[in-house]
C-alpha cells in the first residue's frame, strides 16, 4: 500500500475517533500506520531508572534522510509509555526516554495522548519517517517552541484574523460568490454571536482591519489556552490559512471534512474547471488533511481529559 493510502486510510480513522470522542486507549490500532505531518526532529536519551529525579546523559538522535533522501533504519524494538514522574507520562523505545531536539522529555500529564505519540513510533517500518508522526511534532513543538516563545505564538494567531481567507471574499463569479456564502457566512456567524463581536469582510485581497475591540478579544481567549492547543490551533490555522476555521474545528463547530470544504473552497471551484493535477490536488488534500485532523484530534483529547491540560 502507498505512502499517500495509509495517509487517507490512517486520517479516517482518526477523524472519525475525535468525531465519537471516545477514549483513545480503545481505538490506538487505528494510529498503527504512517501519517503526514511537518515539523521538528525528535531525540532520545540513553535508559534510566524511572525513580532518578535528574536528567540522564543523553545522545543526539539526528533523523535526517540517509544519501539516498530516506529515513534512518527503524533502531528499536519496543515502544512503551512510562511515567517518568507521577502524572507525566514518557514514551521510551526499548528502555530509552525520547527527549525533544531541545533536550526536553517529550511526555505530557495526558496518558492518552502519549499513547498516540508511541503509536507514531510504532508505525516506523522498515525506515523512521519523521514527516509521517503528527501529533509527535505537536506535542515536541508545544514543548520546545510554544512555551518559549508563547507571545510570538499569540501575536501570529491574532494577525491570521486580519488577512483570514473566510473574511477575504470573490466578486465574480456568481457561482463561487454563492459557494463563499455557503461555507464561509456560518462560520461567522458562529463566532460572532459566541463572542459577540463584529467580523467585517472584504474583496480586498489585501485582508481587512478587524476592530480592535474584536482583536482583543480573541486575544485574551488564546492567552489563557495550553501551550499545546495554541500549537494545535496554529497548525490548523496555517494549514486553512484561516483562523476562523481554526477556532471552530477547535470547538467542534465543525469537523475536518468541513474545514476541508471551508478551506480549499477556491481551489476545488478551480479544479471543477481546470481539472484535478494528480500528484499535486492530490497530494495537497492528504496533507491538509492530516495536519487538520492531528489538530483536531489534539483539540478532542483536550476535551475528553480537561484536567491533564489545566
């Protein structure tokens, strides 16, 4: 089976996990195979004693392609999740705490989601493909990046508003004006009256200054997010280049397929005229959507087990 099959077949069955938010430990068997993704190496440290308080020695694991653009050789034998320290839960390959490139241990107070990161690494065979663990590279990215730099998190996720694809609409034609307004206007209207504020549109494809008063206000709900749900949002608001989308897939207004159709609204009238380029749609639409059902099934997991995110 194709690299781009288990993507579809693997997104499927994740999308329809965060759909019945059921508890993850379940349904893990539908993790057990490659999926898209785009950020960080991952490193791992040499085995410890789960009852040693301070950090081990560690080696640098470098997951860089071989001469021949392929992933190293899957080293390890066995995956496991170990709470390292009460309430904080590690996944280790045979014996060995995976650390983040940064020298942090990649662990989170959610077991479940820690289980979804070691079945990443399960999946490896024959070779590691660090492009194909997701959720890995959230949860990496929230402990080495959004927490170091959760301002410059806020400010970037704030400015999306102002050039969101939803508030930037077509003139012409009549039919994917139609299209826009079908998709985009409850979006909207979702947040506007959740937050009561005024969201404006434009045909400037240039954006659209947002009042500073609704500005703010998003603002002052992200600022009191985790780490992980704002690395989750602004993955899925890079990806939809939208943060409206963002915000209701995170609240579960809407589920993957719908982000997809919100997001790709002008791409897919495109395509109904100009043809679908294989290698290419194709490619874009797996990509996107897997990088928005990983978010998505972040956002679950944070709702399911609320007090492991507090």
């Amino acid at each position: 089976m194709s690299l781009l099959s288990n993507v579809l077949r693997v997104s499927r069955d994740i999308d329809r996990i965060v759909k019945r938010e059921i508890p993850v430990r379940k349904v893990l068997g539908a993790l057990y195979a490659p999926i898209q993704s785009h950020f960080n190496r991952t490193l791992c440290t040499q085995a410890v004693d789960n009852n040693l308080k301070e950090s081990p020695a560690t080696y640098n694991l470098s997951l860089r392609p071989d001469s021949n653009g392929l992933g190293p050789k899957r080293f390890y034998k066995q995956v496991d999740v170990v709470e390292r320290i009460p309430n904080l839960h590690c996944v280790s390959l045979d014996g060995k705490l995976l650390r983040t490139r940064t020298g942090k241990f990649l662990e989170s107070r959610c077991r479940e989601l820690s289980l979804v990161v070691a079945s990443e690494w399960e999946a490896q065979h024959p070779r590691i493909r660090p492009v194909s663990m997701p959720v890995t590279s959230l949860l990496t990215t929230s402990i080495d990046l959004t927490k170091e730099h959760r301002e410059q998190f806020l400010k970037t996720l704030v400015e999306f508003f102002n050039t969101d694809t939803v508030c930037i609409r077509a003139s012409y034609p009549k039919s994917l004006v139609r299209r826009q307004r079908e998709l985009w206007d409850p979006l909207i209207a979702y947040l506007s009256e959740k937050w009561d504020i005024h969201i404006r549109t434009s045909e400037d494809i240039f954006g659209v200054s947002q009042d500073r008063d609704s500005l703010e206000r998003v603002y002052q709900y992200l600022k009191n997010q985790h780490s992980l749900f704002l690395t989750a949002l602004h993955s899925a608001t890079s990806t939809t280049k939208s943060l409206i989308i963002g915000l209701a897939l995170s609240d579960k207004a809407i589920g993957t397929k719908q982000a997809m159709e919100a997001c790709r609204c002008e791409e897919d009238f495109q395509i109904q005229y100009w043809g679908d380029v294989k290698g290419s749609h194709d490619i874009d639409r797996a990509d996107t959507f897997v990088r928005l059902t990983s978010s998505s099934l972040v956002f679950s997991l944070m709702r399911v087990f609320p007090k492991c995110f507090q």
